[in-house]
C-alpha cells in the first residue's frame, strides 16, 4: 500500500471512529441498502446453489460407485453357491445391469453436467468478488464525503480566519459527492439488472439438470426392469403378500440354531 493509500485508510478509520460516536453524521441511502440486500440473499443463494450442485454430483457418482460395490459382492455370493441357479443369473445380470449405468453415467452425463450446470454457476459466482470490489469502493468514497461535508459544516458554522479554508473544503465536498453519487447511483441502477439476469440465465441449466435425472433415471429402470425375468413371479406376490419377510425369519431361525450363532 502506497503512503497516500495508508492515510486515506487511517482517514477512513478516524471518519467511521467518529460517526459511531456521533460525531460525524452518517449518510443513509435506503435505496442502496436495499439493492443491496437483494444483492447478498442473491450472493447467499449462488454460492448455496454451487456447493449444493457439486455435493449432488459427487454423491450421484458415490452412489453408482457404491451401487457396483454391492453388485460385485452379491455376483460372488450367489456365483459361489450355485453357477447355474437363477440366483446367480440374477446376480450376473444385476451386476452387468449396473456397470452399464456407472459407465454411462460417466460417459453421457458427466461432461453435459460440467458442462451445463456446473461451469455456469462456476462462472455466475466469480462475477461477485468484482461486485463487491464496487461496493466497496462505493463505501469508501462514501466516508470520503461524509467527512469533506462534516469539515465544510464546521467551517460555515465556524469560519477560519483564512478564507481559503472554505473555498477549499467547498471543492472537497463537491469533488467527494460527485465520485460518490456516481458510484452510488451505478450501483442503484445495475445491481437490480445483474438480479434481473437470473432467470434467463439460469433457465437452460436447470432444464438440463431435470433432463439428466429424467434421462438417469430412465435408463435406471430399463436395466433394472430387466433383471427382474430372474426372479420367479410369484416374488413379488410374496412380497405385497407379507410372505418374504416371514421367509427371511425362517432363515434367521435356522441360523440361530446353528451352534457358532447362538448364545
């Protein structure tokens, strides 16, 4: 920081030291403030959305992971007892089913979600640091003129026996409003547009969004559907039926039987 950068910072502090302490009157722009308002729940909300966004991808590919974990292990269960059973076709098939969908998960949706969702969020996010550099610099130029307007106040209510004093502090105050006014009203009028743009702009992104889960989804319950030819017909009747849960209890029973199972 240059030596004029660090005394206009030390002026700042002095300005707002003094403005807590009511000393310097503090202008108040309710316009601005709520622009701005709008603008941080927007900020609040992108910056949610992105993180949100990523975490859904992340757990949409721990779950295809996961899913071909248990399709290993259920193959080598049923393949280990009987090859020929229809459990183990089912199994085969199950697991063939769901590596199709773990492959095409990253060949056909890992690129257009990147591509769609990701990397325009990625992008609506790196505008706010440049956002708020101007309002920041709004902020400063703000302090600027409320102390140029506090010492031009005292020199009317108390002027100096130099007359230069007033001249000068009159200049002060005109050149700091003018800076500020024009920042400030920038600001007004651009942030509400930057919040207009939302829509539009994130229109296509979420149409992609709920064309890939549709799309996931779809081709999740054609290959699943399909495995279900392994099972006999009367499963699912079982199963509606209350039967399975019976059957799965029987074969608790047998294995609490068993010496090495019981207490």
């Amino acid at each position: 920081m240059s030596w004029s950068g660090f005394k206009k910072s030390v002026n700042r502090a002095g300005t707002t030291l003094l403005q807590k302490t009511g000393q310097i009157e503090r202008t108040v722009d309710r316009e601005f403030a709520d622009e701005e308002a709008k603008y941080r729940t927007y900020e609040k909300e992108c910056q949610a959305l992105q993180k949100d966004s990523k975490a859904y991808w992340d757990a949409m590919k721990a779950m295809t992971a996961a899913q071909t974990h248990i399709a290993e292990t259920l193959e080598i269960f049923y393949g280990s007892a009987d090859r020929t059973s229809e459990g183990a076709m089912s199994g085969h098939a199950y697991k063939r089913s769901v590596d199709d969908l773990d492959g095409g998960f990253g060949r056909e949706l890992d690129l257009p979600y990147r591509t769609a969702i990701s990397e325009p969020l990625g992008k609506m996010c790196a505008y706010f640091p440049t956002v708020n550099e101007h309002i920041a610099k709004r902020n400063k130029k703000l302090l600027d003129y409320d102390a140029a307007r506090s010492r031009l106040r005292k020199l009317i209510d108390k002027p100096s026996e130099d007359p230069t004093k007033l001249p000068k502090a009159q200049q002060e105050h005109d050149d700091a409003k003018e800076v500020f006014d024009m920042l400030n009203d920038q600001l007004i009028a651009e942030l509400p547009q930057l919040l207009d743009l939302r829509v539009p702009y994130f229109d296509p992104s979420f149409e992609a969004m709920i064309r890939m889960q549709s799309k996931f989804a779809e081709e999740g319950y054609e290959k699943l559907s399909g495995v279900q030819r392994y099972f006999d017909d009367s499963v699912r009747d079982d199963y509606a039926a209350g039967q399975l849960d019976a059957q799965v209890e029987g074969v608790l029973q047998e294995m609490r039987e068993l010496s090495i199972c019981g207490a």
